[in-house]
C-alpha cells in the first residue's frame, strides 16, 4: 500500500474553503479531513469526535506538553488543535489528508510536517471577499474590518505556499482545487 500524503489548506475568512471541500469531499470519498481539538464548548448540534474532538484545558495542555499536535493556536480565550495521530494514522493508510485550518497553524504544520503539502485558497480581490463577508450579514461593521484586515496579511503570505487557488468561478475553483491537492 502506498502512503498517503497531508494537504495543508487555508485562505482568509469568507474566501470559500467550506464550499469548496464540501464539494472536493463529495467527489473524493477517500479523502479524510481532520478533525481539530477544541477547549470550547460543543455549539448546540455538535458531536464530540465528528465536529471537534471536545477537551478539557488540561487534557488539551497535555496533550501541547506530550507534542500530540501537528499545530494548535488560541482563538477568542479557547486552544484549536491538530491531533498528530489520527493524521498519521490516515496516512499510513495511504488516504490524503486535508488540514483546514488557520494561517498560523499551516506554518507551524511547515515545521511539524515539512512534507505536507501547502494550499492556499485567495478571493478574486479584496473588494469581492469583502463583499462575500457582507452577504453573510453575521458580523457588525468592527467586526468586518477586522475579517479584511486580516485577510489582507494572509494573503500577503501567499508566496509562502506550494500551490494558490484563487476561488472566481467555482467549477473551475473546484477544479483547480482538487488539482492541487490530488495532482
């Protein structure tokens, strides 16, 4: 059995990355993406070990200290992290494994994992991400400002990728995505 590789995948807030593995997910069943640990509390739906691997503080610290994680971060006063085993698991398996995750978390995976493939997914332009951000209408005017900001020192990290997808037209993005990750 061959082994399988680790794909890497981020973009700024709003730029698609949910459609678009959706999309890949369903037209490669084999493909399996990871599932990060979380310190927050499940949202009302949410299955601990199919949405988020739910954790206590302390268990989640241990597992920093024991190096169980690819890359972990703190966001809004909780810990996200990639568990290390269920990764390497898959591919030992020889599946592809697909990270969705932060920009800070694809440089850590850099270090951790020098081998996995980087893919960063970017809007057509600013003005375009903005206005998919707007749609939504989840967020106040702080709130955007703070999304574009953001997304603007992301995709000034471009260059730091193997491979960019810019998300215009979603076939082609899809197409381009699935390149990227499969080819």
């Amino acid at each position: 059995m061959s082994i399988g590789r680790v794909v890497v995948l981020t973009g700024p807030s709003g730029v698609g990355k949910g459609t678009l593995l959706k999309a890949i997910l369903a037209q490669h069943p084999e493909a399996f993406l990871s599932i990060s640990a979380t310190t927050r509390s499940p949202r009302s739906g949410e299955v601990d070990g199919q949405h988020y691997y739910f954790l206590s503080r302390a268990d989640f610290q241990a597992k920093i200290a024991e190096r169980e994680f690819l890359e972990w971060a703190e966001f809004a006063g909780n810990l996200y992290g990639t568990p290390r085993s269920p990764v390497i698991e898959q591919v030992n398996q020889g599946r592809t494994v697909i990270l969705e995750i932060e920009l800070e978390g694809a440089r850590q995976v850099r270090q951790t994992l020098p081998t996995a493939r980087q893919v960063m997914l970017l809007p057509p332009s600013i003005e375009e991400l903005e206005r998919r951000i707007r749609e939504r209408a989840t967020e106040d005017e702080v709130a955007i400002a703070r999304r574009l900001d953001r997304a603007q020192a992301e995709i000034s990290a471009a260059k730091e990728f193997d491979r960019c997808v810019i998300n215009d037209q979603l076939d082609s993005a899809i197409a381009a995505l699935e390149d990227a990750i499969f080819a």
